[in-house]
C-alpha cells in the first residue's frame, strides 16, 4: 500500500493505473488465499450456542469468563436444532389419523351403530371411544407426538372416561417420553358416532393413572390416587466389576473449572469426553459438581451437588462410555492388590500435550493432571489449538435431567400447551450500563407493557422466563395476559412433589434446594415450547446479546 501511494506521485496515468490494478489484483488473491485458509483453520462443526464464538473468546480472557456468558438460558444437546438425534432402536411409531382409520375400519364385526339408543351409557373399553379421543388429541395438540395409548377406563361420572398416553413434544429434539392422563366427556354425534364433548386439563384423568407398582391389593382401598413417579429413570451408576482390566480410560483430575459458572462446566466436559471419544477411551467422570455462587440460595460455592440433578445421566451413559470416579479407584485399588503387575499409567501434565501425541499410547490409563495454576488448569484448554480440529465436542450427549423436563411438561402442560412466552434478561446485564446502555430501560415494566403487546395478542397464556428475581415486576403485563412465572409453579419442586422425593432419594435422604441453575434449565426448556417467542436482544431491545459492538 505504501509502495502504491509512492509510485502515485511520480509515475505516469497509465503506468500507475497498471500497477494499481495488478496491485489490487494481488492483494485480493492474496486476501482470499488467506481468508479461505484462516476459515479452514477456525471452522468448527455448530454448536448450540449461538454466541460460541463469543464464548471463547471470554474464556479466553480468563478473568471475565463467569460475568459476560449468559446465565438465563442453558442450551444443550436436546436444543441443537442441526442434529436431529437419530431415533432409537425400538422406539414405538407415532399415532397418526391414518393409522387410526385403519384400525377402525378393521373392525367390521363390531356394530357401527353402537349403544346409540340408551343415551348417556358409554363403554370405555369400547374400541371406537380411544380412536375418537386419539383424534381429538391429534387435532388439538399440534406441538406433540402421541406414541402409545392405554385402554380407556371409567371416569368419575357415566359419559367420563380417563385415558392415559404416553406423547412427545415435537420442539425437543430428545427421544424422551412423557405420560398425561386425562378425563374427557364423551357424548354421540347425530349419525350415532362417539365425540369429545368436553376434555379435561392436564393429569386430570386420575382413574387412568397407573397405580404404583408397590400398592398391596389386598390393603384397604383408600380413595386417594397413588402418586406418579417416572419409572421410567434409571441412571444408577454403571459397575465395573471384572470389565475393569479390558478397558482403556482417560481420567481428568478436578481442574480450575471447578466452582466456576456451569457454561463454563459445559464447555470443558464436553471437551474432555470429546478427548475420550477421540482416544476410544472411557471417560473417568466425578459425578460431583459444584455449583458457582451465583446459582446459590447462600450465596456461596457449594459442592457436593450431583451431576444428575441437572443432567439426563441415563442418555449420557447410552451415548457415550464413561465410568463413575469412585468405582473406578474402587477396582483400581482392587486390582493393584490382587495382581504383582501394576496397571499402566501415563501421567500427562500439561494440557499442552495434544490429544493426538496421546492417540497412539497403550497405557491403560491416561490421567491428565491440572495443577498448574489458573488459567492454565481448564479443562476446555485440552481442545485449543490445532486439537479443536480433531475434537468435537459431543452436545449430543448432553441432555437435560428428566426429573426437570417433567416438571417442564406440567408447566406447559397445564397451559394445554397453548402459550407465547417472553424472555426478559435482566440481572448484571441490566447493571452494566456500560455494555448494555440500553437494556434497562428497555426491560423496564412500562417498556414490557407497551412493546409486548405488538408482538401477542391480548389475554393469551403468557410465560415469563426472566432471571429478574423480583416477583412482582411483571405486575402491569397481568393487565393484558394471564402471566405465568416459574415461582407460581412453586408445587412442583415443593416437598410434597414428586421431584422432591427423587431427588432426595438420589441425595442419601436429603433434601435438594430447587437452585439457580434449575430454574434456569426449566425456564429454557418452557420458553422453547411456546408458540410465539419474544426474545430480549432482537425484540426487545437494540442492545447486542453481548455487549456493545458485537452484533
Ligand atoms: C474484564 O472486565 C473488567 C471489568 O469489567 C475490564 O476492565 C477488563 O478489561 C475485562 N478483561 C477482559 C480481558 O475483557
Ligand atoms: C386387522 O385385523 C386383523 C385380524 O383381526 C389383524 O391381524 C390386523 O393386524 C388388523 N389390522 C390393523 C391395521 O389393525
Ligand atoms: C349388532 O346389534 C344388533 C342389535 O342392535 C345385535 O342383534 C347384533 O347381535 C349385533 N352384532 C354384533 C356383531 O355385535
Ligand atoms: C364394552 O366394550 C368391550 C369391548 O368392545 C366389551 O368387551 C365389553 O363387554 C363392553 N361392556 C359393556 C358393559 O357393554
Ligand atoms: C364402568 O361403568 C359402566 C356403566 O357406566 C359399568 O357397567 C362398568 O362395570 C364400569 N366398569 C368398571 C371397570 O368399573
Ligand atoms: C399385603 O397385605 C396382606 C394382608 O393385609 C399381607 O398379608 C401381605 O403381607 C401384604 N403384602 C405385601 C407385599 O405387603
Ligand atoms: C439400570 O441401568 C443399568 C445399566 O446402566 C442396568 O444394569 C440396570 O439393570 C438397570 N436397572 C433397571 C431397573 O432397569
Ligand atoms: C475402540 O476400542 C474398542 C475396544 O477398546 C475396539 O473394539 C474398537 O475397535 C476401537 N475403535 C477404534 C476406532 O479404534
Ligand atoms: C413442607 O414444608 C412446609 C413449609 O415449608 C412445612 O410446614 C412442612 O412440614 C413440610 N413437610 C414435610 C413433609 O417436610
Ligand atoms: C413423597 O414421599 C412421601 C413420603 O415417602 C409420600 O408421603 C408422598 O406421597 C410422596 N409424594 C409424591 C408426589 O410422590
Ligand atoms: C423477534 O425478532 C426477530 C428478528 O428480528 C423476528 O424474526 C421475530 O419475528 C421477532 N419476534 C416477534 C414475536 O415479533
């Protein structure tokens, strides 16, 4: 460029106009050569943040790394929209409308013209009463997917029938089921068919419910409906046992990712188990997590939290091969006493050493040591640099628990799934005038009162995911919807529910706090399912996602 201002002065028209072009020529070869191979080096298979790019950089920067990433929203692997998980073997075919009409016309030794004369009397177990309300379903919940019904049963009057089935929600991207149980009013139709005259809310059906598995028949009946638990959960921790010697491992000593905020978790277990997939080792995992201080009751960092609580650790243990890290040293220990040869360790103590220097060692465990100190101790440094181009962070594995999805369905589900919802970030954001100048004010109750109805139409269910903490700032919006905030969910998570009973269980009988970091996941996950979707940075604001000059 300076050789090109130079020759400007001194040359002649034409010369220079030559020069200048070929100039320019080269520069823009060179230019393409450069970006083609600087989008060679950086590119990285999506992921679900869509600020990731963002992520690392203040990861990077160390120091900041718990204060600038969005706390409000967690995505995870259900959430990826690019990568629709693959269903699995065995999973059972969505009722459809095609699928109904051929079933009832199969049924050509039953009389179509079923108990039309005696008015009022209906039999459940008719055949034809499940086909109408499976119809019914169908047309009126669009967002899910029905998969298996159970025979209808008597509801508490003689036109009631209950039915309970199990569904899908289309928007997750999981293959997780959930049940609902309902009580519908059935009456005939002029031609003397069966119809829905009235269908009942979420979990009303309670004579459908199916009766704990425990129940002693021969116990006096009491008329109180035994309560839902999900059978269906089963992540206990895998054992071992004799497997242990014919397995390779990779083993993460706890790093300074410990206590930090839980994107922060997310981004360096990812990696590790990305690491493990990489090498076609088990992953040694510490169920125990600690939760940073901003998602605390106290206030403070606190420890012992189990992994489980936040995370679907069935799917994660179909998906990938891991091993709990107290089993682990267990058969270690084990097998050192038993046996003169010790089992092979290579100690790595850097994060400096790639993954593809560990591809071809034999060892049958590879521990890697975090000790130097911060920022040097992550986890997530493993997958920078040349590794981020053979590592790929598994979201797929990563799923949220199923303990929060169910409460997640009877928050949606009590809302019959017809509800818009708004997502109002406040918190620091809001605090930090610097970054977000405006996003105060523009969150603000009398800024919410006259931009969101734009956007949805007046009285509709109306969900609030907010990490504002204060209850009553949503008041003036209750002039115009009916607004639902997690807090008015409170029973879910409350110690009569049945979240409450699991998750004591899975903590040696003690009670669990319903934290910060759940009440995150279970707002996502609720802000995700409703029809119209009003977003902070975009709708609300003019203000970028991640502060000033990054959008
Ligand atoms: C971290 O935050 C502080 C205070 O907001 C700021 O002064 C500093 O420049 C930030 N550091 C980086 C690396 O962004
Ligand atoms: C129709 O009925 C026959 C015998 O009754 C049964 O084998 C078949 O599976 C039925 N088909 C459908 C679509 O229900
Ligand atoms: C059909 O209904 C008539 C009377 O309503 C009865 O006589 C007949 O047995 C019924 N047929 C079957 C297959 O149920
Ligand atoms: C109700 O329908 C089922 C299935 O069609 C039949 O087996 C049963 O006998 C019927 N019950 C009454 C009371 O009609
Ligand atoms: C259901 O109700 C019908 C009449 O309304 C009755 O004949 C039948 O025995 C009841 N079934 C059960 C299982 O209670
Ligand atoms: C069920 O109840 C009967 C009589 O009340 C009792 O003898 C039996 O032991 C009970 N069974 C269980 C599994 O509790
Ligand atoms: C739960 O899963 C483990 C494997 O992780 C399996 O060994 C165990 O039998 C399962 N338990 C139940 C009740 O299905
Ligand atoms: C991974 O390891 C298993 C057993 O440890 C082996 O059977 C398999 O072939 C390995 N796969 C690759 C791609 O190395
Ligand atoms: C549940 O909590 C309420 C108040 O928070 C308390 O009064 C009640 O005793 C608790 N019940 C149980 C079973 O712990
Ligand atoms: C929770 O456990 C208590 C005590 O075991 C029991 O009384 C209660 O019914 C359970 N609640 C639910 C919803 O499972
Ligand atoms: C929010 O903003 C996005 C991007 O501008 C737009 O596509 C979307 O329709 C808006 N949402 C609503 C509810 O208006």
């Amino acid at each position: 460029m300076k050789e090109l201002g130079s020759s400007q002065s001194t040359d002649p028209i034409g010369q220079n106009l030559i020069k200048l072009i070929s100039n320019v020529c080269f520069s823009v070869f060179v230019f393409s050569v450069l970006m083609f191979t600087v989008i060679a080096i950086t590119y990285q298979p999506p992921d679900p943040w869509e600020s990731s790019r963002a992520l690392t950089r203040v990861f990077t920067e160390v120091e900041n790394a718990t204060f600038k990433t969005d706390t409000s929203v967690l995505k995870t692997g259900e959430d990826i929209t690019s990568s629709p998980g693959a269903s699995p073997v065995g999973t059972m075919v969505p009722i459809t409308e095609e699928g109904i009409e051929k079933s009832e016309s199969n049924m050509t030794n039953v009389n179509v013209t079923a108990d039309c004369s005696s008015v009022g009397l209906i039999n459940c177990s008719d055949p034809r009463v499940l086909f109408t309300i499976e119809k019914f379903n169908l047309k009126v919940f669009k967002a899910l997917v029905f998969l298996d019904y159970q025979t209808p049963v008597n509801g508490s009057k003689p036109d009631e029938c209950d039915v309970s089935w199990r569904f899908r929600n289309k928007r997750e991207k999981s293959w997780r089921k959930y049940r609902d149980f309902r009580r519908f009013q059935i009456g005939f139709t002029d031609d003397c068919s069966y119809k829905v005259v009235h269908a009942g809310r979420w979990h009303s059906g309670l004579n459908a419910r199916r009766p704990r598995p425990r129940v002693n028949s021969t116990a006096p009946r009491v008329k109180i409906a035994p309560p839902v638990k999900d059978e269906d959960i089963n992540d206990t921790i895998p054992v071992l046992g004799s497997d242990f010697k014919n397995g390779k491992y990779l083993y993460y000593s706890r790093g300074g990712d410990y206590c930090k905020g839980m994107n922060h978790f997310q981004w360096s277990f990812l990696c590790a188990l990305g690491e493990a997939q990489y090498l076609n080792r088990t992953f040694v995992m510490d169920l125990s997590i600690c939760l940073a201080s901003t998602y605390t009751q106290s206030h403070k960092d606190e420890e012992g939290k189990d992994f489980r609580f936040y995370f679907d650790f069935e799917h994660l243990k179909e998906v990938a091969s891991i091993v709990e890290e107290g089993e682990f040293h267990q058969d270690w220990r084990k097998w050192d006493k038993a046996h003169k040869k010790k089992i092979s360790v290579r100690k790595v103590a850097s994060y400096k050493v790639t993954p593809m220097q560990l591809k071809k060692d034999k060892s049958t465990i590879i521990w890697r040591q975090f000790d130097a100190p911060e920022p040097e101790n992550y986890w997530y440094r493993v997958c920078e640099g040349s590794a981020a181009k053979y590592i790929q962070r598994p979201w797929h594995a990563l799923w949220k628990s199923k303990r929060l999805m169910n409460i997640v369905s009877e928050i949606s589900g009590s809302m019959d799934w017809d509800f818009d919802a708004v997502h109002v970030v406040r918190g620091e954001k809001a605090q930090n005038k610097k970054m977000w100048p405006h996003l105060d004010a523009d969150t603000s109750p009398d800024a919410l009162v006259t931009k969101v109805p734009t956007m949805i139409k007046p009285w509709r269910n109306l969900y609030i995911a907010t990490n504002e903490p204060f209850y009553n700032y949503f008041d003036k919006l209750r002039s115009h919807y009916k607004v639902h905030l997690l807090d008015d969910y409170k029973h879910l998570w409350g110690n009569t529910s049945e979240w409450y009973n699991e998750t004591t269980l899975l903590n040696n009988n003690h009670p669990v706090e319903f934290d910060g970091y759940m009440r995150v996941e279970v707002d996502t996950e609720v802000l995700y399912r409703a029809k119209t979707r009003v977003e902070t940075f975009y709708n609300l604001t003019s203000d970028c996602k991640d502060g000033i000059n990054t959008c």
